[in-house]
C-alpha cells in the first residue's frame, strides 16, 4: 500500500485551518465577539482557537454554521480517495 506523505504536523494544519477561519471572519467584518454571540461558542474558545488552532469539533461545526460554511464541515470525508486496490474491491463490505 502506498504511504501518502504529509509534510505538516497536525497542529500546523490546525493553525492553518483557524488561520482561514479567521480571514473568512474578517472578510466579513465579524469581531470575534460578534462570531461568539452568532455561534454561541465562547469567546475565549474562539480566541484560543485562531490563537493555537485547537478547539472541540462541536465548536468548530458551530463556527462554520455561523459563518455560512456548514457546508464545508458536512462535506468532510465524503470523497476520500483509495489508497489500494483492496479498499475499492472490499468498499461494499
């Protein structure tokens, strides 16, 4: 089986991830205060988050919804690719 290489940890990715969280708030003039009412994630969690990037995927998902990106987070997964000739034969199982 192929080995797919990732060159980020996972904490880089999810300080990538809050970086465009973050850009899409401010693209649309929401204050981190503004974000936490709509949300009802609490600020501190919202701060901690575009801070360090880690945060509950409940928080994430209600941050998404928020912002109008709900979509994205229901789309995770859906299309993953195979990685050998055995995930397509057994994909029904």
């Amino acid at each position: 089986m192929a080995k797919a290489y990732v060159w980020e940890t996972p904490e880089e990715m999810d300080l990538a991830l809050a970086k465009r969280v973050r850009n899409i708030r401010r693209c649309r003039s929401i204050s981190q205060e503004k974000l936490s009412r709509l949300s009802g994630v609490s600020l501190g969690s919202i701060k901690r988050f575009e801070t360090t990037g880690q945060i509950s995927l409940v928080s994430l998902t209600k941050i998404s919804v928020a912002l109008g990106c709900g979509d994205e987070i229901r789309n995770l997964f859906v299309q993953v690719p195979y990685q050998s000739i055995e995930e397509v034969i057994h994909e029904n199982r």
